[in-house]
C-alpha cells in the first residue's frame, strides 16, 4: 500500500491527476473534507497510524512530509518505504523570511480576511503561478474549517532521524524556500539508507508544480 499525505497548506485534492497507481490519500483533520473535532488535542502522525493495517509506502509533502517522519521514526515496521517532499521537521530554526511570513497570515487569519492570507500563502509557496488558484481554494478551506473548531493537534518537538529504517527519498524542489532545501539536505545526512533528489523547475510543492517529473521520480523509487 502507498499513502500520499498532503502539504499544511493544501488538502488531498493536491494529489488530484498525480500519476502514482495504487497510491490512497490520508486528509489531516481541519483540511479539505476532514473536520477538526470542536475541542481538545489530537495527533496527526497517531491518526496516521490508525490508517495502517499492514506496512507501507508512506509519501508526505511538507508539513504532511513531518508526519509521515514521525511515524517512520517512531513506529519503523509500520514503514517499507519513505518519500518526503519537501518535508518540514518541527526543531528547524527558520529564517526571518519564513517568520515574516507566518506573522502576516496569521495577522490576516485573526482580521479574518481569510482570501488575502490564502493568495499570500499562495504567492510565497508556489513557484509555479498555473495551481497558484488550487492552492488558494484549499488553504481557504483549511482556514475556515479551523476556525470552527478549538481543537488543537499535539506538536511534537523533535524526530529521532536515527530511527528511521525504511528506505528514505529526500526530495525538494530547485526553487524551493532555503530553509527547505537545507531541510532535505540535513533529512538525506541523518537518515539512514536515504537518497538525496532535486526535482528541477519546482518550488515547495512539486507533486502540483512538476507532477510529471515528480511521479517518475517516485515510480522508479516505489519500484512501480
């Protein structure tokens, strides 16, 4: 089984038309068509794990790259292959450009001009402007179905790199964000048995920006 875990700032529709067969589509809570429930905390890695019956190949962009670690590292026989696109990890100190940024969408989420944060989301993640109106319905959608709810998801701190035993691709896009860049170069240092790509042309997300090159580069991987 293949699992493909969306970005924080998408939903599952971002897989939508990306060529990975087999693959299914886990939706974090407060995204897309997943609810968050009205109060108390909840763990999106431990929600990913109820998804797995049996081992599997899990693919995680950016925030949902994270979650797809953490499982990884955490509960290793549950993961026969790992790819992270562009994946974050909770203990990286990000530069000002990033900080910047989180504080004007979350000043225009708290205003509640949620379209402005979702274009502004938009404008600085995407590299390429032809899904720059997908990526704004979906990050729209994920503000609003999260500020129905006071629920919060548990944060987790760090990741045990070491831990990870699966067969790891560490993939990021050429024009992607430097922090994530340095991201992926640390993800393919500290984990063992990983592989390092760059999917050229792309930004932060390369599964809606190249999706081409990205699935080759993911068959050959999955050995699909």
């Amino acid at each position: 089984m293949i699992v493909l875990v969306h970005s924080g700032i998408c939903d599952a529709r971002m897989w939508d038309g990306f060529d990975l067969p087999g693959a299914v589509r886990h939706e974090m809570r407060g995204f897309g068509d997943t609810p968050m429930p009205p109060a108390g905390s909840y763990s999106d890695a431990d929600d990913l794990v109820g998804r797995l019956s049996e081992p599997a190949a899990l693919v995680g962009a950016s925030f949902g790259g994270q979650v797809c670690l953490e499982v990884a590292a955490r509960q290793p026989e549950l993961v026969s292959r790992l790819v992270l696109l562009d994946a974050r990890v909770p203990d990286h100190d990000f530069s000002e450009e990033i900080l910047e940024y989180d504080r004007r969408e979350e000043e225009l989420v708290e205003e509640g001009e949620l379209r402005a944060a979702a274009a502004l989301t938009a404008d600085f993640w995407v590299a390429e402007g032809s899904c720059r109106d997908r990526v704004i319905e979906m990050q729209e959608r994920a503000y609003e179905l999260q500020l129905e709810s006071e629920a919060e998801p548990l944060e987790t701190e760090s990741i045990d790199l070491g831990a990870v035993r699966a067969p790891t691709l560490v993939a990021v896009g050429e024009l992607d964000k430097a922090d994530f860049r340095q991201i992926a170069e640390r993800l393919a240092r500290e984990i063992p048995n990983a592989e390092h790509v760059v999917i050229p042309g792309a930004g932060h997300l390369p599964s809606l920006e190249r999706p081409e090159e990205t699935a080759r580069i993911l068959k050959a991987f999955l050995n699909l």
